[in-house]
C-alpha cells in the first residue's frame, strides 16, 4: 500500500485525496487549522484516510503534495519530507500571496521557490493547471482519443515519472516540460493554464508561453 501525505486541503488538496482514495491509496491529509477541523473530510474519505498535521501527514507519506498556497510555503515541514518525491500544484496569484519579486522578473519559478524550502526532497510541479472539479471529472483510460494531458517538471527524473504514473492512474496524459526552471510555462495566464488540452495540444501551447507576463 502506498500512502500519500498531503499538506493543504481545500479545494484541490481534498479532490485530489478523493480520487487518491477512489483508486486505492492510503491518504493522510492535513491544513493549517489541525485535524480536528478536517473531521467531515476524514469522514467523507473513509478508512483508507485520516486527518494529521502537516508534519504528521509529511512523516506518513510514502510521496507527499503540497496544496497550499504560494505565501505558506515556508511552514512546509522540511525534515519530514528529506528524501521524498513532493508534488506541488502552486501558482503564482500576487493578489493573494502578494509580491515575490522574482516571481515577478522571470528570474524564479514557484515549485523553485518550493524546491529551495526542501532542498533534501524532489519537488515535482503536478496538477497545477486543471481546475479542481475536473480532476475527478476529466480523467480517461489510457489510450482514449483526445486524452486531457497535465504536464510536469522536475530536476529529478525518479519524481517526473511518479507524477507521470499518478497522472496516468488519475486518467490523464503527461507532458514533461522538464527542470523546475522550465516550469513557468504552465503557470498562470500563459496558453496551457487550466485550458482542456491533449498531448500535441499542451506541447505546443508549452512552447509558446512568454517567460513574462
Ligand atoms: N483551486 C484550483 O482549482 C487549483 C487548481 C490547481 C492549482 N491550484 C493551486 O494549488 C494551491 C492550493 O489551492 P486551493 O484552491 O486548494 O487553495 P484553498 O482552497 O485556499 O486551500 C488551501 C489549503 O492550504 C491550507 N494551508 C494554508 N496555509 C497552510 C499552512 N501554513 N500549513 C498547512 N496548510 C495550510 C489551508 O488550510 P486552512 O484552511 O486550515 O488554512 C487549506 O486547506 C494554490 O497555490 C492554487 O493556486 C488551485
């Protein structure tokens, strides 16, 4: 059985667990408020889940997510998470996180920004450009024409293939733009955020995305 522990549990954290569970993984899922706060999920989820803190829900996973805002990223328990693969679905919104000026100038990338939080960990940027709803709406059986494809990126090839083969599970294509430092071309406003794409579709929507916007 494989667990995975997920940090944040609003709307992405929470639909991403029900679909973790509907395919068979063992969840433990955490916010910022405590477990106690997440008993109606836990419920919801069934035995194969269970609500922690953050640090909890780190310790548990065999691979962790992390679903929280741009702006928490420094509560992200480190030592938990040394030598684990670590999906993150961050964007950039300022309006809620508020400036990061390298964000700004092209010069960072937010999974980068992660990334340097966990530097014993291999953070793999996933799920972060489809809405909520569509993640347990959206996804097909391998090999369906016109398949919704999700892309990622990693500095570890080991953490790109993990999402790969969750994307997989989940009913979705990927495509692998590569390092972390490529990950902009998926973030917000650029051609392939949030919009329904195929494989051919989102490479080509990847590779027309301006560095700023
Ligand atoms: N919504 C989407 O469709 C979507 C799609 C793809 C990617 N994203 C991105 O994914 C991230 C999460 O989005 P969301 O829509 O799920 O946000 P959300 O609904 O606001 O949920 C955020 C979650 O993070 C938790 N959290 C906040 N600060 C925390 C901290 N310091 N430690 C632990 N947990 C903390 C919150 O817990 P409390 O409520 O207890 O504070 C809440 O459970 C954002 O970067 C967003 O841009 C969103």
């Amino acid at each position: 059985m494989t667990t995975i522990g997920i940090i944040g549990a609003g709307h992405i954290g929470s639909q991403l667990a029900r679909k973790a569970v509907e395919l068979g993984y063992d969840v433990v899922i955490s916010n910022s408020r405590g477990p106690e706060t997440l008993a109606d999920l836990a419920a919801e989820l069934g035995p194969k889940a269970r609500a922690a803190t953050p640090a909890e829900a780190a310790a548990a996973g065999d691979f962790a997510i992390v679903t929280v805002p741009l702006k928490a990223i420094p509560d992200v328990p480190v030592e938990p998470l040394a030598g684990k693969i670590v999906l993150d679905t961050n964007n950039y919104y300022w309006e809620r996180d508020g400036h990061f000026p390298a964000l700004d100038a092209g010069e960072a990338t937010t999974s980068g920004l992660l990334q340097e939080h966990l530097p014993q960990s291999k953070v793999a940027k996933a799920f972060n450009h489809i809405l909520f709803s569509q993640i347990t709406t959206d996804g097909t059986p391998a090999g369906t024409p016109d398949r919704r494809a999700l892309a990622t990126a990693s500095d570890y090839p080991d953490a790109a293939e993990l999402v790969a083969r969750l994307y997989d599970e989940f009913g979705f294509d990927t495509v692998n733009i590569g390092p972390l430092a490529e990950s902009w071309r998926v973030e917000r406003d650029r051609p392939a955020y949030v919009a329904r794409q195929n494989a051919a579709e989102l490479t080509e929507n990847l590779a027309r995305a301006p560095r700023t916007i």
